[in-house]
C-alpha cells in the first residue's frame, strides 16, 4: 500500500494554479516557481500557492 499524501507535503500528481499543463503532459517540464523562486515558501513563510509548496511549475517545452 502507498503512503497518503500529507496535508503538508507537495503533491506531484494534482494541477496547481502556476502549471501551464497537467503533470506528465506531453511536450512539458518542470521549471521553478516564479513567486518563491523553488523555496515552496512565501515570504511570510506560509506555502506558496502558486506551485502548491512543490517549489516547481509544470511548463510547456515544445510547440504544442
């Protein structure tokens, strides 16, 4: 059985509001998070909402 996520760990699978696309698109990559520069935090120390605390954004690479 696999472990359930964790309501404090990133999830890898779920969309967040700064992804271009859906994880595992095609023609897609990981790049970091242009509000907390890969940290997952914010300023304020609160996770950031933009990558959901992943400190990743899914980006679209290709020419789709």
């Amino acid at each position: 059985m696999s472990k359930p996520p964790s309501p404090t760990e990133p999830s890898s699978a779920t969309r967040n509001p700064g992804d271009e696309a859906a994880p595992g698109t095609e023609q897609t990559g990981e790049n970091t998070c242009p509000v907390c520069h890969g940290s997952g935090r914010t300023a304020n120390d609160a996770m950031c909402t933009n990558c959901g605390g992943s400190g990743k954004v899914i980006v679209i690479v290709g020419d789709a």
